[in-house]
C-alpha cells in the first residue's frame, strides 16, 4: 500500500479526510459498499453521500438493481461484483455469461463507468474454485465483444498463501495453487490486477505480543522487519509483497495488486477496535495510497484499494463484524473525532 508514513493529527474533520481520499494523485481509494443490513439509507442517499465527500469510487459486492440505478450519471468508477452462485453458470458458456451481461451490465454501460467487474469473492480456496477462470474467460470475450474497456479479475484472501512470512518466501497453498497459476496467468495476458482483500487488524489481533500496533497502522517511522536487502516498517506493505513473491514462482510478475478491502473495525473488541483506532488506520492507509512509491518489493507500483466498509451492517455476525463502517446508518460517521 513507501511514501507518507506519519500519524495524522486527530483533530482532522471527515470533510478533510474525504478530501484526500477523493484527490487522485499516484493512488487511488474508494469505499465498499456492502448492504448486509436491515436499516441502511437508500442507494440514492447512498449515491449522494459518496459524492458529497468527493468519494469517487465504489465497489459492490454483486449487481444490485436499485443501486445501479442510483449511480447513473454520478461519475464513481465502480467494481462490479459476480455473486459466488452465480460462477458455475457463467463459467458453463459464452451463451451464458451474455445472459449474465444483457441483465446485469448492458443496461448501464452507457450511464455508468463499470471499470472492473470481479467473478467471485473469496472463493478460492472453495467449491467454486475451478469455476472461476471459464466464467472470467467467457464474460472477458462477451466485454470484448461489446467495445468494453471492462476487465475481468477476482477477489482472493490471505487464505490462498500458504507461507506468507517472510515476504519474500511466501507461496500459495496447495489448495488454492492449482486455481490461482491459471488466473494469474490470464489476468497478466488482459493486464488485469488481481484483487486481494488485505486486513492487517487481524493478524495483529490474533498475535499482539509479537505484532506491533504501530507497525500494523503505518505509524513507524523506522523499518521493524528485515527481509534480505528489503526493509518493512508497515504490515500492508509485507503482506502485499508476499503476494507479488508468491506470484512470481508461478513465474508472473507483471500482474498489479488492487487492495479490493481493507480497514480497521471501531467496536466489538475492547480497546483493540476503538473509533481513534479505526480513524488512524483508514487516514494513513488513505495518505499511504495517495502519495504511493511503491513497495520495498515493488517500488515501481501502482496501488489502488477500497476501505471496508461505507456503513456498519447490522445483520452481520456479531461483534467486530458489525462495526467497519466510517458511517452509522444514519448517514453519521462513527469516530467521534470527526466534525
């Protein structure tokens, strides 16, 4: 996720911070959108939230009707997801996966700036596994057939490493190997990133004695991990080159890395997941992306991620699954820090 590492003052106000995360300099940072609730605003609400706080892009989790209507003409780029049910059949032919288009993307092409649509969340390791490059190869050939700048990808987690420290001894495992080389391989033949959902709060949740808060929120000023010649002094930045090692033994290394989520919980787990807590991670992160030079693997990068998530999402399991938003649903933002 190089570049600006210090801890941004407390005293910042939500207009400002979204002022940042709006301004598109080496990186960009957008916000998921996830609707797992019983009391959320509407998507038109939805819509004007974002772009009152100069969010400009979006990413959905599958296509949801009512909120492809709302973003219409509101010039949010967006990720467009494939729900997971939805893989076998797109996967099953070409035929299909135009089905798949005509209903959920052809209608807004024109009205809506659709800049990646990704087949799958977290599905690898999983019973849709093998289904994922056929569907992704299919609706890739229906976008192409369309005059669509659209590119297929994928959302994985940190479950499809095997070993992950130190970065640059990571691998995938062997259950999600034999999915993820073919994926790889054709998301580097598109030029297409690969997704990845990258949370350091909960390797440093799980292991606080060993991990440090600091490191895990981009607050060191000097490198805490050595790796050969490369120095780590934030977790996103390790985690992130385990990935770009680990795809490099299957001898691509042209595929870049989008943070697809990413974020800090702001409850439901004592004073390890506090409002402060959550603000300091998502503004570094923020800053991190913004003023990106790369990692110490990569520095040449260019990154891109999504904060998890726009609001808190009440029909979650309890506890911190319940607690990710930067907003209540009532449209408030949750740290009390902000004005």
């Amino acid at each position: 996720m190089a570049g600006f590492r210090a801890l941004l003052l407390l005293a910042l106000t939500l207009n400002v911070s979204f002022a940042v995360l709006g301004r598109r300099t080496k990186g960009d940072v957008g916000v998921c959108y996830g609707l797992v609730g019983d009391n959320l605003p509407s998507p038109k609400d939805v819509v004007s939230l974002y772009k009152r706080h100069n969010i400009r892009k979006m990413r959905i989790f599958e296509p949801y009707p009512e909120v492809l209507e709302a973003l219409r003409g509101s010039n949010i780029d967006l990720t467009l997801g494939v729900k997971n049910t939805d893989i076998p059949t797109l996967a099953s032919s070409e035929d299909a996966a135009n089905s798949w288009f005509i209903s959920n993307v052809h209608p807004y092409v024109n009205d809506i700036r659709i800049t990646y649509i990704s087949v799958g969340n977290e599905v690898i390791p999983g019973e849709f596994s093998d289904s994922i490059l056929p569907a992704m190869q299919n609706l890739q050939n229906v976008l192409r057939s369309n005059n669509l700048g659209t590119r297929t990808t994928t959302v994985v987690h940190s479950a499809v490493l095997g070993t992950s420290f130190p970065p640059s001894a990571a691998t995938f495992s062997d259950s999600a190997r034999p999915f993820i080389s073919g994926i790889i391989q054709f998301l580097s033949s598109q030029k297409s990133p690969l997704l990845v959902n990258l949370y350091p709060y909960f390797p440093y949740a799980a292991d606080p004695e060993n991990i440090r808060l600091d490191y895990a929120q981009f607050r060191t000023t000097e490198p805490l991990i050595k790796d050969g010649a490369l120095r780590y002094s934030n977790l996103l930045d390790a985690m992130l080159d385990g990935f770009f090692s680990a795809m490099e033994k299957e001898g691509v290394n042209d595929v870049n890395i989008i943070i697809s989520e990413t974020g800090w919980p702001h409850d439901g787990n004592g004073n390890i997941t506090t409002p402060g807590l959550a603000a300091t991670y998502n503004r570094n992160f923020i800053h991190h992306v913004n003023d990106f030079e790369g990692t110490p693997k990569r520095p040449a990068a260019l990154l891109e991620g999504f904060i998890f998530a726009m609001f808190d999402e009440d029909l979650k399991d309890p506890g911190v699954e319940q607690h990710w938003g930067l907003f209540s649903p009532n449209m408030q933002p949750n740290y009390n820090i902000f004005g």
